[in-house]
C-alpha cells in the first residue's frame, strides 16, 4: 500500500514548473487554489477584474484533489434541523442553493470541456440501524412536503439492488447527485480560471495581510502584491493569516483508500448503480467506484493527515470496508491518502466579510460543489457589493464557546470519542 493520493495518478495536475510571478497590484487577491478560490476567480476574471489566485503549494492541492468526488445535494446538517435553526424561508434558500451547486459544476464541466467523469448517478444513504431507516422515512416525507424535493427509499429487501451487501437496514436515494473524479475536476478548473485571464500563483503561501487604505498589502512568500480586495478559499487549511476566520474553523482530518481494481462483475455487484454512497453514523462512511476500484473514506482519526493518522487510518478503514463488503477480504488496498476538512462550531457553511476580508469556509466535508458554486457566487456577490444579501451570509458565524480556542483543535481526540459514544448510544 502507497501512501499516495490515487486520485492523482488520474490526472495532470497543475504544478510548479514555469511559476507564475507575484503580480505588483490586482484588483481582487484570492487565497487558497481549490474549487472555492479558482471557481472565484474564473467567474472575476470572466467580467474583466484582474485576480491573482495565491497558493501555498500547488493548484488543487488542498482537499479538492483529496476527496470522494461527491458532487451531493444538501448541507452537512439535516434539512430538519435547517429548518429548525433558521426559519422555513432561508431553509428554503439554502436548500436551493444546494440544488443550484450541482448545476454550478455540471455546467463548469461542460462550458470548459472539463474530462472529469461527471454523471448524475445519485447518491444513496444507509441506515445503520433501523431506527436511521424510520428517520430516513420521515425525511422523504418532510423532503417532498417542505421542499418539493423527491428522494425516495430502499427497504432492506430491496437493498442488494444498490449495494452488495446486506449489513445495512433500508436507505434513501436522491437520484439528483452526482459523481466526479476530484483531481480531474480541480485540474480543469485551473485551467479555466488561468483561461478566464486569471493568474495562478503557486508556491506562494500568503504570510502576511495587511490592511491599507481601501487596500490590502499581502505579502507571499515570493513577492507582495496590493489587491483592493481579499477573498480567503483557504478551507480546512486556513492559517493564521486572517486570525479571527482561523478560530472559527475546526480543521479535521479525513481519510481514503483505494483498492485494487476489481473485475466488471464484482465492482458491479458492490454498487450495480454507481451510487455515491455514506452511511447515518456521526463517525461515517462514504464510498464508491472509480474505474473499477472501491474508494473507501471516512474519519478514521479525526487529527489532520500525517505519516501516522494515514497508516492507522488505513488499517481502520480496510477493516470497515470489509465489514460493509464481505467481498472485498482478499482484496489489496494500493492507496491511501487524506486530506482536511473546514467545520465551523455550527457545523454549517458561511460567506461574508470580516474585517474587509470576503470568505467561504465550513463545507463540513459538502464542498464539491457548495465551493465550486460559493467560489462563483461569492465573486458575483463581491462585484456588486452585496455580500450580506446572499443566503449563506445571512445567519451569525458563531466562534468556539466561551472563546475556548485559538485555532489548535485541542478538543479533537473528545470530540472524535464523543462521536463514537453517539453512535453506541443513538
Ligand atoms: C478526504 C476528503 C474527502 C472529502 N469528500 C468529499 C465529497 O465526497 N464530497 C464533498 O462535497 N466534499 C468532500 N470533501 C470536502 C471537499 O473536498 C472540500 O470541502 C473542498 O475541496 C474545499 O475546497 P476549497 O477550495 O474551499 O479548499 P481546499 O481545496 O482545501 O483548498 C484550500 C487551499 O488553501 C491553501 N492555503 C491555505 N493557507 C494558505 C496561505 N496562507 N496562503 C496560500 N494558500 C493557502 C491550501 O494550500 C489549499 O490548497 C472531502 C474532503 C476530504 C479531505
């Protein structure tokens, strides 16, 4: 087993050859390559405003290159509890931006040619347990009533049409999702962000920001360019650069392996659908086919990725995957990689300004295409100065509780029991 990104072997990912040079002056900065900052910048660069796109390492190094490929309707949290939380209204809004970030990547992928595998092949949530499959009704129910929305469900009958196994008890399709191959997709996006006339800067971590007069002074580790407006795309990585967005976001490591490649018929029993499919837990599952290989994540250990969380996430995760598939005992795992992920204390998603600075950070592991369409959206929304107008600015970006943090995420190892203990007890 390699401890490499697999994703990366399927694609030309942008490098560092030929570095772009630190432009002295742009009109708009954006820090972070992955989906958020380069879908921001296509979208500025497209209406004519000169951006550069500063990048610590590499485009798409981040989790954008890491990840499932999920391309998934809905936010991390339950529309119920949206609901709950927010007033029917703004649900309503959130939900729809959700539906609309799909279509943000479909057309992307189509409009730039982008060869990534893009399919609306539907994601399909398991329930663990039977009581998830009762929640799991009630949710198709409160889907189609509150939100128009068509979700439908599998009885454990019916299960092995979907999945190849019998360990879980029912689930729920939602036929709107989709799958991508990450790498590819981020790879692309580069592309048509630096086609738009954006610059991509790699190798330049941003050490420093300073605020001018309506300016701002961002000093990289290769040069300093003044830019009249920021946007921080930095997600689970996100620094000390701007250090009140850094305390409010909780970096937590997620982590995937990658079999061998199964044969047609057996890559075919395991998801005859190719679904993109998780389970109910808090310490979840996600999983699903590549060119014949099971990609297998989940959050095995919740510290960031490392030489150690890898190795032990693996073990972790080989085991799981041959709990949910029996099939997969003698089959080698060839990668295994990981990657962080941006939750906010609220565990929702949030855009705004703070201090002058424009943001989009707690995807919460949705952000294949929430970034993807937030990066755009939030670039429109910087243009015409009505940042406070869009949906996801407008409930509070709550901090750590009684200021108990100061972005090192002591609480990690109690908060990752404390998953464990809900999932015993729920
Ligand atoms: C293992 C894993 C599996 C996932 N699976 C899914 C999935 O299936 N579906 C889904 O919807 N979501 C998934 N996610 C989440 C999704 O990948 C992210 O939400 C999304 O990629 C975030 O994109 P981004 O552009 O905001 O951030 P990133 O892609 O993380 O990019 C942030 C970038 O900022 C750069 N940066 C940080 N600080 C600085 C600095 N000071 N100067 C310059 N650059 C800096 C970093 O180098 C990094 O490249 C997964 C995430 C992981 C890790």
């Amino acid at each position: 087993m390699k401890q490499q990104i697999y994703w990366h072997t399927t694609a030309d990912m942008p490098s560092d050859k030929n570095l772009t040079p630190i432009p002295d002056r742009v009109d708009i900065a954006v820090i972070g390559g992955g989906y958020t900052g380069l879908s921001a910048a296509r979208t500025l660069a497209k209406q004519g405003m000169k951006v550069a796109v500063l990048e610590a390492e590499t485009m798409g190094w981040g989790a954008s290159s890491r990840n499932g490929g999920m391309v998934l309707s809905g936010l991390k949290l339950p529309m119920q509890t949206i609901v709950k939380r927010y007033g029917r209204d703004l649900a309503k809004r959130l939900f729809q931006a959700s539906l609309d970030s799909i279509d943000t990547v479909e057309q992307i992928v189509k409009e730039e040619k982008i060869d990534c595998g893009f399919a609306r092949t539907g994601h399909l949530l398991a329930a663990d347990k039977p009581k998830h499959f009762d929640a799991l009704k009630d949710e198709v129910e409160f889907m189609e009533k509150e939100f128009n929305h068509k979700v439908h469900l599998v009885s454990r009958e019916q299960q092995r049409e979907e999945i190849g196994t019998d360990l879980y008890h029912g689930a729920l399709v939602d036929e709107v999702s989709a799958g991508i191959n990450p790498a590819q997709f981020v790879a692309g996006l580069a592309g048509a962000a630096e086609r738009a006339g954006a610059l991509t800067c790699a190798r330049a971590r941003v050490n420093k920001l300073r605020r001018g007069e309506k300016r701002f002074v961002v000093e990289t580790e290769r040069g300093t360019v003044v830019a009249q407006s920021v946007l921080m795309a930095t997600s689970g990585y996100t620094g000390n650069v701007a250090k009140k967005l850094q305390r409010k976001i909780i970096p937590i490591g997620s982590f995937v392996i990658a079999t061998e490649k199964l044969s047609d018929v057996l890559a075919h029993e395991l998801s005859p659908k190719n679904r993109m499919i998780f389970d109910y837990k808090h310490y979840l599952n996600y999983f699903r086919l590549w060119d014949n290989r099971m990609i297998f994540g989940g959050r095995a250990a919740f510290f960031p990725e490392n030489e150690n969380t890898i190795r032990q996430s693996a073990e972790i995760l080989q085991r799981e995957m041959v709990t949910v598939y029996p099939q997969l005992k003698d089959v080698a795992v060839e990668y295994a990689w990981g990657g962080t992920l941006d939750f906010a204390f609220d565990m929702m998603t949030h855009v705004g300004e703070m201090d002058g600075i424009f943001y989009s950070l707690g995807y919460a592991g949705h952000g294949v295409a929430m970034g993807t369409h937030l990066g755009k959206t939030v670039a429109e929304a910087m243009m015409k100065g009505n940042i406070k107008e869009h949906p996801f600015a407008s409930f509070d970006f709550p901090g750590a509780p009684l200021g108990l943090y100061d972005g090192r995420p002591w609480f990690l190892p109690f908060a990752g029991m404390w998953h464990k203990i809900l999932d015993w007890v729920e």
